[in-house]
C-alpha cells in the first residue's frame, strides 16, 4: 500500500445528509448549504489551517469553482481528473490520477493534505492514507445523491475522537483511522520508552 511507504498524511473533513449523501444526483449542494449555514464555521478554518494542500476530484472541484469566494486560502489546491486541461485553472494543479496527485504532493513536501470528494475520498482511504475523518451531519435525508463510501477492499476500523452538536442542529464527528499513517510526533512518542 502506498500509506505504508511513505509520509503523506490525508484528513478528511465533509458535510453529508443523514443518510450519507454528499450532493444530490445532480451535483447540487444547496441542501447542505442552506442548512450547514446556522452551524458556521464549524471548525473549518481550523481545520483548513491544519492542513498545508487539498487534494479532490473533477466534480467536487466543478461544485466548488464557480464560488465568488474560494474558500481554501493560500493552500495549494491539487485536482484529479482526466477531462479538464492542465491550465484550466490558475488556482489548481491537474493530475491524471491519485498516484500521480500522491507523488506530487510528496515531490512537494507536502506532509498533511485535505481530501475531499467521495470518490477520492475512498481511494485515499482504500490507500491507507487517511489518519483523521471529521464528518458533518445535517438534519436532512436527501435519498439520493451520491454516497461518500463505497468499496474500500476492505474493513477500516475507526476510533472515536470526539462529538459536538453545532447550531441547526449540525452533529459533526471525528474519527481517527485505527492503524493509519501517524504523525512524526505520534511516531516518537510511541517509540519512547517508559520512564
């Protein structure tokens, strides 16, 4: 697996119906939006700030670019896709593929990147690339759209971090990715002896 060769870390962190829907069938994000509004921030621009690149797909990024404001600061913003063209966008860097995002931002020094999109989301998950997931809950059931998981080729266990209940009623939660890539500082304290 890659995770295992390397020191790339992925965060995710997501808004999603009750019933695990990320968009409607249509790419519409109104829903999440409109609703997700009464919570705020919640925890983003900490979250942003903790990161220092994002990595999504074609279609997240197609949801997000028409926004009159963009909302990841001055991080760099890397884009999977084999449709768009590589000077689509001043403001991202186009990759054919996960591999090829992966090895840049390595090349990059990049050490903790923001995943976001379903698909993309599961492939860095599949990867064993992901150590922390914060996943927002609104109090809404859309019942179709697509889903944020799907096969991963295989169980992965979490551990509960933590759990608010944001105004609107939000419920975001975090979870930590049992046996996932560890921080350099994780790392040494769990090779410090005792005493």
């Amino acid at each position: 697996m890659i995770g295992s060769q390397n020191t790339l870390r992925a965060a995710v962190f997501l808004g999603l119906s009750v019933d695990g829907r990320i968009a409607r069938p249509d790419g519409d994000l109104e829903w999440l939006i409109s609703r997700g509004a009464a919570a705020g921030d919640a925890g983003f621009t900490p979250f942003l700030e903790s990161v220092d690149a994002l990595v999504m797909g074609r279609k997240t990024y197609e949801a997000i670019a028409p926004e009159e404001h963009w909302p990841y600061q001055d991080r760099p913003v890397h884009v999977i896709s084999t449709t768009l063209t590589t000077d689509h966008d001043p403001r991202i860097t186009v990759h054919r593929s996960p591999e090829a995002a992966v090895d840049a931002l390595q090349r990059d020094g990049h050490q903790r990147v923001y995943v976001d999109g379903g698909e993309t989301v599961r492939w860095f998950l599949a990867a064993e690339l992901v150590d922390e997931l914060t996943l927002s809950q609104v109090p809404v059931l859309i019942g179709d759209g697509p889903s944020l998981f799907g096969p991963l080729g295989g169980d992965v266990h979490l551990e509960h971090v933590r759990t608010a209940v944001l105004d609107g009623g939000m419920v975001q939660t975090t979870y930590r990715v049992a046996g996932g890539p560890m921080s350099p500082a994780a790392e040494q304290a769990g090779n410090r002896s005792p005493g």
